[in-house]
C-alpha cells in the first residue's frame, strides 16, 4: 500500500496547475480545501444513495437545518453528510457547468462540513480559477486521487495534510514547525504526559478527555488515541476534543489585552477550571501572553502571565507552552491568537 509521501506526492503535481494564475505560496489557498473536499468525498461515497434517499424524504417535511442534518448524518454514519447528487466522478463528466455544479456540490454539505470551506473562503478561489480556465483540470486531477479510508487511514491523511503544510511553508520562506508541531515531537510529548499512567489507562471501562485548544492538523489528538481507548457496549471508543487554529477566524474578533489585570485573572480561572475536567492541559501560542512579546506588539508591557497561572491550580499540567510564531509583522499578530485575524490596523488597541 502506497504510504503518505507517495499521495502527497501525487496532490503536489496537481498544484503545478495553478502555476500562473497563482504565485507558489497561494497554491495552498486551493490545494488545502480541495484536498479535505476529496477526502469528504471519499469517505461519504459508500453512503451517498442512502443519504440522498433520505433527504428525499425528508423534504419539505418538518425537519429543516440542524435537526435535518443530524438526521442526514445517522444515515451517513459519519458527523457530516453531503446530499447533493453531486459527487467528483459526476463534477469531473460535466466541463461545461464545473463552477456552477462545484459550488452546489459544497452547498450540499451539513453545515459543520460547509463552515470549512466558507472559512477557506473558497468560492472566491473557485471563481478566481475559471477565470483562469483551470478549474475543470483540477477538479478532474483531484478526482484520479483516491483518498478513501480503506487506502488512506486517518493517521495517513494527518501526514498527508502535514507535509502538503510544511510545502507551502517553505514556498513562501517560513519554517514549517511554525504551523504544526511534529509528530515525533508529539509523541515525545504524549509519552512523557502518561508516563505515570500505565495502570489507570490499563484499566477497563476508564475514559478520559483530552483537550487541544490549538490542533492545527490534529496530531496531538491523533497520537494519543494509542492510550485513550474507552470500551464501551458499542466498541472501543475515543474520547478527544480540540479545534483548529489554522482556518481565517471571524471578522468580527479582535486580539485580547494581556495587560489588563481582570483579563489575567479571568483566564487563570478558566485554565484552572479546564484543568480540573481534563488530564493535560496543552498550551499553544503561549508567548502571546509573555511580556516582550506583547510590548513588542502593543507597545504595553503586562505583569508575567504564565508564573501566576501554573501556580494557581496543582491541576495543571502544561504538556506544552509552544513559542511559535505566526506572524512576520506586528499587524499580522491578530491571526496568531487562534482563529483570530486582522481587522484593525497594527496600532490599534486591543480589546480588554
């Protein structure tokens, strides 16, 4: 079976595409989306009749928007569904109408799949890419790669989602560790957070959460699925949670003051309280809250965060205080905070 590099490989010859219309480090702009809308597509494809019988009956009936969905997924079997009758066998047989039929085919996502995209921002690419009269290639390139679970694994497609990042990142001069940690460095890092818990996580019907404000590709909460295993009447079962850092945010956020003393103490009690669910705290983006950093940004300098933090709580484990940087310029700061972008200029003030 081919492994990551080869798949990663085979979706990097299909950016060679968007040379021209699109400078090397945008390339991501498109490959990014197109790859998990390929993967989505894949691991819906066993379901899809079932679903789209489903919505047909379902429709017009009582059942609209939330309710509609969680229902269109039990017939998927997956937390997401798409019922369009749409699919890339069928985009990549009709050139004529590719745009048109592409954006009705996301359309036809639930709405947790579709918030992906809209946070890609990708009908604007889609757009930008039939002007360029390269859409139908790429749709059709996608469509040759199989990334179905059963040929891809999803600690396969993890990797695959990596390396295409660390790709990027070098095209456009930035470190790749800046965007995603490593995963041998993930597993240095679960290791030494349960190497005291061999008998507790040995232990049949134990559960445990793990939480990962901050990830990015989801290594941190794929790797400890080898000790997280809960069984439950219906199998094993993985208990994890986490979000993702790397989407643009929503416009209407603005960055933090980390000087201001009620802010301090307000996200010392919320650590405290996240520490007293969980078995591990993982703390990404750490520096935004260090002194230099901030007075760098803001021209502010705060009382040290992190000594009053990891005093407050013996419950508080920090696996990780990553110092990476997300940004080259003080006005890029705002992205760095998580989902967080830019909305003001650079010498705004931040919010308290």
């Amino acid at each position: 079976m081919p492994d990551h590099n080869y798949f990663a490989n085979l979706i990097w010859q299909i950016a060679d595409l968007l040379r021209g219309p699109y400078r090397p480090p945008q390339y991501e702009r498109v490959m990014l989306p197109m790859t998990v809308l390929r993967r989505f597509d894949c691991v819906l494809a066993p379901s899809k009749e079932k679903v789209l019988k489903e919505f047909e009956r379902r429709k017009g009936g009582k059942l609209s928007d939330e309710a509609l969905d969680k229902v269109l997924n039990n017939a998927a079997g997956e937390r997401f569904h798409n019922h369009s009758p749409l699919d890339f066998v069928k985009l990549k047989g009709d050139p004529d109408h590719i745009e048109g039929h592409l954006v009705s085919y996301i359309k036809g996502f639930s709405a947790n799949a579709r918030r992906i995209f809209d946070f890609f921002e990708f009908e604007n690419e889609i757009e930008r890419m039939r002007e360029a009269n390269i859409l139908y290639l790429v749709v059709s390139k996608f469509c040759d790669v199989d990334l179905h679970p059963s040929v891809v694994r999803n600690e396969q497609m993890g990797l695959i989602f990596e390396n295409l990042i660390r790709r990027f990142n070098e095209l456009a001069n930035e470190t790749a560790g800046d965007h995603f940690t490593p995963r041998e460095v993930i597993r240095l890092m679960v290791n030494i957070l349960f190497i005291t818990d061999d008998e507790l996580l040995a232990t049949p019907g134990t559960g445990r959460k793990l939480l990962d404000p901050a990830c990015g590709t989801g290594g941190m909460l794929a790797e400890p699925q080898n000790y997280l295993r809960v069984e439950t009447d219906l199998g094993p079962k993985i208990l994890a949670y986490g979000r993702d850092p790397n989407f643009p945010g929503w416009p209407d956020t603005l960055q933090r003051d980390y000087a201001n003393p009620e802010l301090q103490a307000a996200r010392i009690d919320e650590l405290v309280t996240i520490a007293e669910k969980c078995d591990g705290v993982r703390c990404d983006m750490a520096m935004l809250v260090l002194p230099e950093i901030f007075e760098r940004t803001w021209g502010l300098r705060p009382e040290p965060f992190w000594p009053k933090a990891t005093a407050a709580h013996s419950g508080i484990t920090t696996a990780s205080m990553s110092r990476r940087r997300f940004w080259k310029a003080p006005a890029q700061q705002w992205r760095a905070n998580m989902c967080w972008r830019p909305t003001h200029p650079a010498n705004s003030t931040p919010s308290a």
